[in-house]
C-alpha cells in the first residue's frame, strides 16, 4: 500500500501544478517549472511501473502504459519531450487520472 500513499500525493502534487497562478505560456518557458513537473511524472511512472500486472489488469481504467510510457520518454529520451504534450498531461490527463485514482486509493490515514 505504500505505493498508493506515494502515488496518490504525487498525483495530487501534479493536480495542483496548473492552479499555480502562472499562465500556460510560463509554464512552458520557465525551465525550473518544467523540471519540477518532469520529475513528478517521472516519480508517478516509476511508482506506476512497479504496480503488479495482475492489479493493472484489474484496473485498465487507468492507463498504465502510458504513464510508464511518459517516464520513458522524460528519463531517457529527454530530446524527445514535447512541452505541450506535458502541459496537456498535467492540465487535461492528471485531473482524469485523480477521479480514476480516488475510485480505487484507500484514503490516506490523517496526518498526526
């Protein structure tokens, strides 16, 4: 279950990034942003990565490969990430990602 702990803050993390009062076009120039959101989805697809087959199975809502996919892409073919394809995955697929994920997370026990 700690995967679900880790995850669901991350998750959350990059759900709030867009709320951030900055407009889409600093996000894409300010490169200390785009860091910050590279390597959230880099943790995520790490954590989402060593997710058991037989769990991914159960929930094909959640679109494992992808998320995997994108870690790939931002860890080892870094000339590859497309920065609008990025903004799209935080603004667009994270918030989709967080009902999908509530659905299935336990809740977190309230911090002491």
């Amino acid at each position: 279950m700690l995967f679900f702990g880790i995850c669901g803050n991350r998750v959350k993390e990059l759900f709030f990034l867009p709320k951030i009062p900055h407009g889409k076009n600093t996000a894409i120039i300010s490169i200390l942003l785009q860091s910050a959101i590279e390597r959230q989805l880099e943790i995520l697809g790490e954590a989402a990565r060593r997710i058991s087959d037989d769990f991914q199975q159960e929930n094909k809502q959640i679109p494992w490969s992808d998320i995997i996919g994108q870690r790939n892409i931002i860890a080892h073919q870094y000339e590859k990430v497309n920065q609008k394809r990025i903004w799209q995955v935080i603004t667009v697929d994270i918030p989709n990602l967080v009902i999908e994920l509530e659905k299935i997370i336990p809740p977190m026990p309230p911090e002491i």
